[in-house]
C-alpha cells in the first residue's frame, strides 16, 4: 500500500514520506494553543504566534521558485561534504531519508556517509516554543568530526509589512547574542513587548545573525557561504536580515549519539530575555525535553479518545481516528489564515468558516469553541449582518472586506447549537456579547441567534427568497458585484443595497437554522418561541417548494435581474450542488420526494470519479451578472471544481434519506487517504483534505489544491460521526441513528460525551441501512434511540440495528 513517496503508519498515527521530492510539499501544522509552526515534508515553513500576520516569528517566501524553500534547516558538513537531513536546502542525495508527520510533531530523519541525524520538531503543549529535538549519531566504522549549522530567517513580525517595506525593513533589524540564546529584539526599544529567541542547548562554536554573512548576497542557500567555508562568521545583523545560526562542532566515535535541542519562543514575559534563558536551562535537561513530548502524545491521546472508530472501512477509520481531527485542530486554530495556499497576511479568521470548523471541533476541547462561539458573536453587528472576517490577534472585524454577505449569520445559529447540545452548557447562550457597532451593549448570544433568523426573514427578495448580499457560501457567485474592472474584488465589488438577488441555498440554510433555533427553544422549555420559529420555517419552506424547484432539482439562486440560477433553462450552470445540499439539509423535499430527486439529479449531473463538481455545465465565458465564479477556467475552483467541502453536505443528505452505500460512496470519493495509490494524479497530501480536486472539465482534472484550511475537515468529520456512523449529539444524550451500506455487519465507536466515555457496539445482523431495533446501555433495554445521559462510565451500549 501506500504510494512512491510515502505510507500510513496507523498504529503511530503518523504518515511517512519515504521519498523528499514529493510531488508538492506536504505540510504539517505543529502547534495547538497559540504559537504555530507550518512544518513541510522536508523542514520548510514558518513559525507565529497567535496571528500569522501580525506575529510572524520567521519567514516564508511565498510563491518561491522552487517551492518551499525557507525554513527550519540544519546543515551537517561532514569532511568537504554539505548535507541537510530534510535534502533542502543543498539537496545533497541522502543515503536515507524518512519523514514522519504526526499529531502535532514531525520528524525528519535523513542519514549520508555514516551518519544519522533525527530532527524532531513540535510545541509542546502549553508552551510558545517550538522544540527541535536533534540527534545526531554515527552509525559508521569510523569517527566522525562534524560541523552543525542551525538556521532560521527571522521575520519582522508584522508580516505584510515585511515582505513590502523595504524602505523601512531593511534598516530597523536588531539581534542580540547571548551564549547559545540568539534574540531577535527588533522593534523591542519602541513599541513591541515581545521578543523571539532561537536558542540552543547544546555548546556553541560560533553563531550567526546576517543573511549576508550566512547565505552571501549572490547566494541560495542551497550554496550557503558559512557551511560550505565550514565556519561561523559571528555576524551581528545591523538592519537587513536578521537570522538565527548557530555552529556545533561535534566528535563522534563510532556508535556514538549526541541530542541537544533548538527552541524557537516567542518570549512575552516582562522579563523576555530571562524568560527564554530561563527555557533554554529547561530544556537543556534532556528528560524535560522527553517529558514535553511525552505531554504532547498524551494529550492527543486525550483528544482523540472523545471520538474513536472501529469500521469496515479502513479509510474511514483511519480519517476519523487520527488525520482528521489532526485538520479540525488546524482549521479550528488558523481557520483560512495560514497554510502553504494562504499566506497568513490575508483572510484572518472567517465568520462562516470558523462557526464550520467549529462543529468538528467542539467534541475536542469545548471549552475553546465556546470562546471562539463568542468572539465570533462579538464581530457580528446589532442588525444582523456580520464582519466576514476578523484578525485574530485583534479580535478586530476586517473592514477592508466588510460584511454583507448574507449566509454568515445562519452559520452562528449552528454552531451555537452544537457546542450546547455537546456540553450542555446552556449558559452561554445568556452571555453578554455585545455586537459589534454597539460592544458593551450587553445583548446575549441567544439574541444574537434571533438576530441572525430575524435578519433573514426580513431580507428578502421578490420571490420570497433570502437576499444573497456579496454572495452566499459560495463566495464566487456574485450576483450584484458586475464587475468589468480588473483591479477591483468580485467580492466586495457592487451594491447590495436595493438589490433583488435571491439565493435558494440560504433558504435551505435558514430551515436548518430554524430546525436547530426551535429544538433548542425546545429544550429550554420555550415551547411558543420554538412555535414562532417553526411558524417562520414553514412559511420558507413553502416558498422553496414554490420557487425554489426546477423540475428535477432545486435552482441555486435568482440573478439581481431575477432570472434562475441553476436552472434547466440556463445555457451553462444548469445544476449547482449546494441548493440540493442544503434544501435536503433543511428539510424541503422530505413529504413529496423531491430530496431524494435533487440528489439523484446530483448524482447524475455533478457526480464524477473524483468527486461531486459544484455545477454542470462549467460557464465557458465570463459572465458579469455571475461574478468570479465564471472567471475561473472550467473545472477549477468554483467553476465546477470538485469543491470537497460542500460533496460533505451530500453524505449527510444521503444520511437523511437513508442510503448508507450513496453515503459512503459520497464520503470516499473525496476522501484523501482514499486517493493515496493517485498520488501522480492527485498532487497534494493523502492524510487531509484539500480545498479543490479539478474537475472532469479541468486540463488537470484530479488534481488537488489548497489542502488543509478547508471546511471539509470539520463537515467530513460530521458526516462520518453523526451521518454514516449516526452518533449525534443532542440535548438529552446521544442518539444513535446510523446510515451505513447494507453490507456492513457492524461497528464500534467510542465517544466522550460531557465527560463520560460510552463504548457503543452496533450490530447489523440483517443487513439493513438504518434503523435501530434494540438498544441496551449496560445490559439494560432502552426504548427509542437515545442513550440517556449517564454519570460516571464507561457507559456499554448495544445497538441492533433492523425492522422493528
Ligand atoms: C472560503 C469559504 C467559501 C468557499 C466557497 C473558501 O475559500 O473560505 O468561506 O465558502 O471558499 O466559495
């Protein structure tokens, strides 16, 4: 198994690169709290703390040619020879190289002429530092006298400003070296309070802080001046380009090891210099070292024993065990902001986006997605409409892209309802958020839910249908921009005000908010405000059923000159996904079976061998009254790209209808550890998800971009755990409502549920899809399909799933 370039190792829980020239860097993120590090295949990447923008510890070049090349690297001379155990940056070919990337570490070995050298990088829990633990051993018949040279290229901290002021840059950089403790103090007289440290705990023989004097003006680094000469120049960075190098000459008899450690800390103490040679003391212990990883397996231990799978499907178990709550962690953290396809000076943190991520987190650490439930509130104002984005240091909506975009809101609705059907914590929901054109103004996060169904119903178009604003999920079908100038956004461009855009996909959005608004009602004994919210779903959902329907398939939306989008009588983009994603979601189609046909229209129209594109057919010109959706080339993006996110939303549609082999075959056609044998094909990681898969009507179809920071993690985790394997969180416990193929004999799931582990067996002795026959938690039957709310555990349920 496996492919050219590498394998899974489940029982480690680690993916192996066993080749470095993979066919893009493959990445892994270290870091869950607040520092961060973007770690490739070959040591590639950068390093921030809390916010990729505005603290930036070391730098990245995006858009480099080649690819990834600035990072974390260790250079090993060893006689006249130059190598590096990650290959870059002098690719000098290793007699051995293996790459493991696992929950929150990576650890790159690379071996050449009798020598081993292990580079284990991570965060230790709790901590803003990135460790690189370095074994260095010789594995030859004879001794070895090496030179080690570490280096990292700061960054200025705020990191658009760095990559464009030079003007200014170029003259402020400032270091200070102390022993094996290299601080970069730029900026640390005037206005900053922080400084970053690379240290070492090892014995230093020389250092360095100048990329010129490190690297050489005219140079690469894969020709860097100070290991090929062999020796450190003890440069100080005046301006330019400060970096961190330091020089260890190491003697090493045959069978012999060394192990000391790099600590890259973002140092905030009022004291920061005492507090980094305060960790470099720490960390020169080679046990506390040990002990710090040791915490970090134990802790993703911890997080990973909230939901744990045994199915008969290996790929769906092994997404569910490891990598993807590896990319939930990631994209709950970073939401769109940092990866190697998002450049961390842009996005920041996305409304819509991280209320998604937010469902496939909440079972890990609740206690964080109730603070990210409340920032997110925080950025939404007093009539409804939201800060599409916020920084995350800042907690600062984003004006430059301002709000307007009409589905944000809804998404609060559901995410708030998650995070309290999983904790039970109702008090929430009466915390005092604010909005924010009017903070401090004390409204409740359940006002801000009314808010949002309240905005909804009172923007709404001719026919009855929500307004779209900029756009809808779908951030490229602009139907109000009609942009015919190069340098302006398609998704800020154009007036919303007065505009009679109506989108189909936010009424199906607006019924599942509903359905979720009114159960929670419900559940806090408010039975005639889950009535008036009913009352307002059934009036939307009378409309969808009215205009919403084309016959075969729902229309995705009506253009601001009223004509469908979507629709059997368009010309290009006659089926678009999300409409029939979310209508079904929302309950419309359900009595008249019309769900099930817009499903099958999706299947039949969208559905192709790498995934469901998101329209049939691509738009083949540019359409102004569309927006950047028809800007992109066929098959790429949303333009009929395979959009993996919104193919989840189908699996849990099929979920709803009850077609456990549609489900599956839904969730496998996009899920990467499913195309690890395409990799040639497929391009980017096979252990997470990526934005995009081109579709049938790409050059390139199959070919994946912008892996991790997608809302496909958090869905495709929902609708394996809730959908598929039909453990839902709900007010009064979990219910188990399974929709599995009908060849699966059974399954185990254990789940934590509000601090108590339920270990769940379901048996599928008639080879049904769904539906539960029996239920026993510890030995005793229980009617209906909830597992009531149990103290202590761990709690045994036996789930027979057949006809009554
Ligand atoms: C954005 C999402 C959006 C999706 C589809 C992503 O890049 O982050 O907010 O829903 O594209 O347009």
């Amino acid at each position: 198994m496996g492919n050219a370039y590498g394998h899974f190792d489940d029982d480690a829980r680690e993916y192996v690169v066993t080749r470095p020239d993979t066919p893009l860097p493959w990445l892994n993120v270290l870091g869950q709290d607040e520092l961060f590090g973007l770690c490739t295949n070959t040591g590639g990447g950068y390093t921030f703390w809390r916010d990729a923008r505005l603290r930036r510890l070391t730098r990245y070049r995006y858009n480099d040619a080649p690819y990834d090349s600035v990072g974390r690297y260790l250079f090993v001379r060893d006689g006249a020879t130059v190598w590096n155990p990650g290959w870059k940056p002098t690719k000098t070919p290793l007699d051995r190289y293996e790459c493991r990337h696992g929950l929150g570490y990576t650890r790159i070995t690379g071996a050449k002429d009798g020598v081993e050298v292990e580079l284990l990088f991570f965060v230790p829990p709790g901590e803003d530092a990135e460790l690189w633990r370095t074994t260095v051993r010789n594995v030859g018949a004879v001794t070895k006298e090496l030179t080690l040279f570490s280096y990292v290229e700061f960054c200025l901290y705020e990191a658009l400003n760095d990559m464009t002021n030079f003007q200014r840059t170029y003259s402020i950089g400032e270091v200070e070296v102390d022993g094996g403790a290299i601080f970069h103090t730029t900026e640390y007289r005037e206005r900053r309070d922080h400084l970053t440290m690379f240290g070492c705990t090892g014995e230093i023989a020389g250092f360095d802080t100048s990329r010129d004097a490190f690297v050489g003006v005219h140079n690469g680094l894969h020709e860097a001046t100070v290991p090929f000469a062999g020796a450190a120049a003890n440069s100080v960075a005046h301006g330019w380009n400060p970096i961190g190098s330091h020089q260890l000459d190491l003697r090493l008899e045959p069978g012999a090891e060394e192990r000391f450690a790099f600590v890259l800390a973002y140092l905030h103490d009022p004291e920061p210099r005492e507090q980094g040679r305060a960790l470099l003391a720490r960390y020169r212990d080679r046990d506390a070292v040990e002990s710090a990883f040791a915490a970090l397996g134990e802790r993703w231990e911890s997080l990973l024993s909230a939901f744990q799978v045994d199915c008969p499907d290996p790929h769906a178990t092994r997404m569910a065990n490891t990598w993807n709550p590896l990319q939930c962690m990631a994209t709950f953290n970073l939401s769109r902001s940092a990866s190697l396809y998002e450049s961390g000076i842009g996005r920041g943190m996305g409304f819509r986006d991280s209320n998604q991520d937010l469902l496939g987190f909440v079972h890990l650490i609740p206690e964080r997605a109730r603070g990210r439930l409340l920032d997110l509130a925080a950025t939404q104002l007093a009539d409804g409409t939201c800060f599409h984005q916020y920084q995350p240091l800042t907690k600062q909506g984003n004006a430059e892209i301002g709000g307007d975009f009409y589905d944000d809101h809804l998404w609060l609705v559901l995410s708030s309802c998650a995070y309290v059907k999983e904790t039970g914590d109702d008090s929430v929901l009466d915390e005092p958020v604010g909005y924010a054109d009017t903070p401090g103004s004390g409204e409740t996060l359940l006002h801000h839910l009314e808010t949002s169904i309240a905005y909804t119903l009172s923007h709404r178009g001719p026919h009855g249908l929500p307004l779209i604003g900029h756009a809808d999920w779908n951030d490229c079908l602009n139907l109000n921009c009609f942009s015919t100038e190069p340098d302006e956004s398609f998704q800020t461009a154009g007036d919303v005000e007065g505009s009679v855009a109506e989108s189909v996909m936010i009424a199906g959005l607006f019924l599942r908010a509903c359905d979720e608004l009114a159960a929670l009602y419900r559940h806090l004994g408010r039975d005639e405000d889950a009535k008036r919210v009913d009352a307002s779903s059934a009036e939307m959902l009378a409309v969808v059923e009215e205009h919403g329907w084309d016959g075969e398939w729902y229309v995705r939306a009506f253009d601001a000159a009223g004509e469908p989008v979507g629709s059997h009588t368009c010309d290009e983009g006659r089926i678009f996904i999300e409409s029939q994603a979310w209508c079904v979601l929302g309950g419309a189609g359900r009595e008249n079976g019309r769900a099930r046909r817009a499903l099958e229209s999706v299947r039949e129209h969208l559905g192709s061998e790498h995934g469901i594109v998101l329209h049939q057919p691509a738009y083949t010109r540019y359409r102004p009254e569309l927006g950047e959706i028809t800007s992109y080339p066929p098959g790429y993006k949303e333009n009929a790209g395979v959009f993996s996110h919104n193919n989840t939303w189908i699996t849990l549609a099929w979920c709803l209808e009850g077609e456990g082999e549609r489900a599956l075959e839904t969730y496998l056609a996009i899920c990467p550890s499913a195309r690890e044998e395409a990799i040639e094909t497929y391009r980017s990681e096979p252990y997470v998800y990526a934005q995009m898969i081109a579709g049938p009507d790409a050059a390139t179809p199959g070919e994946a971009k912008n892996s991790w920071l997608t809302g496909t993690a958090a869905w495709a985790f929902v609708s394996l755990a809730q959908g598929i394997l039909g453990i839902e969180p709900g007010y009064d416990g979990l219910r188990v409502n399974p929709c599995i193929p009908r060849g699966w004999g059974g399954y185990r799931v254990s789940r934590r549920f509000r601090g108590v582990l339920y270990e769940i067996e379901v048996a599928n002795p008639d080879g049904v899809s769904r539906g539960v026959r029996s239920l026993h938690v510890d030995g005793r039957e229980v009617a209906g399909d909830v597992i009531p709310l149990a103290a202590g555990g761990p709690v045994q349920v036996q789930v027979v799933l057949g006809a009554n």
